[in-house]
C-alpha cells in the first residue's frame, strides 16, 4: 500500500483500489483524495481493463473526510478542498469502463457520495448510508453533486436536511444503490459481478456507459437517435 493509504491491485482485467485506513474508519485525507482521483483517471482510461472496484478496509466503507481541511480565502478553499472532490467524481464519472463500488458498514458524507457516484453499487444489507454534514451548518453541495444524477430529489433533501441515517435497501429504493447482498456474501457477489463484466468485450461496456451519462440529458428522440448510432458503429465494427 501507498504512504497516502490508497491501495491498487491490478487484477488481469480488474483494477482493484482499496482505502486502506480501517482505525480510522477509512477517513479521507486531501493525499488520499488526490490520489485516489489519480488512479481512478488511470485505470479509467486502460485499454488493458474493463472494470475497476473500489472497497474499503476493515468494518467501513468510509466515514467521510478528516476534519478542519480548508483555505484562507475561497480561492484556496476551492484549491484544496472543492476542486479536489469535485475532480473525485468526475474521475469516476470520466472513467471509461464501469466502477463499482462494494460497499459495507458506514458509508458517511464523502463516504455516501463516493459510494453513490460510482457506476454500480453493491452494497452489505448492514451497510448504513447519511450526509451529515448540515449538524455543523455545512451545506453539503459536493456530496449532493455526486447523487444528483443517482438519487431521487426529495430524497437527496431528505438525507440533507434530516441528517438521518438510511439502510442499504432503502439506500436502493432511492436510487443509489444498485443491489443488496447478505453481509456475509459482499466479497462473492461482487467477484460473480465483475466475472460477468470482465467476460464482455470492452467497447460494449463503453459504450453502455457512455449512453447512460448522456442520453438523460437529451430529449426522447435525440436519445433514440443517439442509441441507434452507438449501436450501428459496435456493430459496424465488427
């Protein structure tokens, strides 16, 4: 493992990050942020792999970011702690192959929002979903950044505003979670998940992924338009 405590293991066609920081419930520092996103937009962009998980060690998902990280003034706030996260989702987001996040425990604040921008989500049935950030009056408009385009809108206010607390299966009904395993079966059914990813051809996970970022943005028959020419170039290509 690095100093920073990300980990990453490439797989054959699997490229495996791992937080690493399990006494401290994987708490995320601005290293460990940085370089996460770092090799998120490497392993995003690998002709060689077709998926990328991301876990975390011990008991927790990740139970946010360390405490007291800002700037002086708001161009070195958003220097050292906006952009960064931001930069965090849009790795995920840029990758071209799925991420998949395997999720268990608490998954807090940047923890439920790096959880909920990944491509799928599989999380234990004990695992617990909150944005606590408003008990200290802090807006949390990055991690509603990252469940915008996952999470239904009254329930991205819910979480906010309430600061409670949510279970994996509610965490699915509400969007930004895509299937809940037994705790005790996290591990296989993530592995049986990337088996079946990893036995695809590569430009069809691309272009799934591609279509699902962009085509909710597009009016119906744009979006019709836009499936029919991905469609015709895989299938032109081979």
């Amino acid at each position: 493992m690095a100093g920073n405590r990300i980990g990453l293991a490439t797989d054959g066609e699997i490229a495996r990050v791992t937080i690493d920081r399990p006494d401290d419930g994987n708490l995320m520092s601005p290293a460990m942020i940085a370089e996460l996103t770092r090799l998120l937009n490497e392993a995003g962009s690998d002709p060689a792999l077709k998926a990328i998980v991301l876990t975390g060690a011990g008991d927790d998902f990740c139970l946010g970011r360390e405490p007291g990280v800002g700037g002086k003034t708001a161009m070195e706030t958003r220097e050292v702690v906006t952009s960064p996260i931001l930069g965090l989702y849009a790795a995920v987001r840029g990758a071209e192959i799925p991420v998949i996040a395997s999720v268990q425990g608490r998954a807090a604040g940047f923890g439920c929002a790096t959880a909920a921008v990944c491509d799928i989500t599989v999380a234990a049935d004990d695992a617990r979903f909150s944005l606590p950030e408003m008990t200290h009056d802090l807006p949390p408009t990055l991690a509603m950044c990252a469940h915008i385009d996952r999470t239904m809108p009254k329930a991205i206010a819910w979480l906010v505003y309430s600061t409670g607390t949510v279970d994996a299966e509610t965490a699915r009904t509400l969007g930004f979670v895509s299937n809940v395993v037994p705790a005790a079966s996290l591990r296989d059914e993530t592995e049986s998940l990337l088996a079946t990813l990893t036995a695809r051809r590569r430009d069809a996970l691309i272009t799934c992924k591609q279509f699902l970022a962009n085509a909710r943005l597009m009016e119906t028959d744009k979006a019709a338009d836009y499936a029919g020419n991905l469609l015709s170039v895989i299938l032109s290509s081979r």
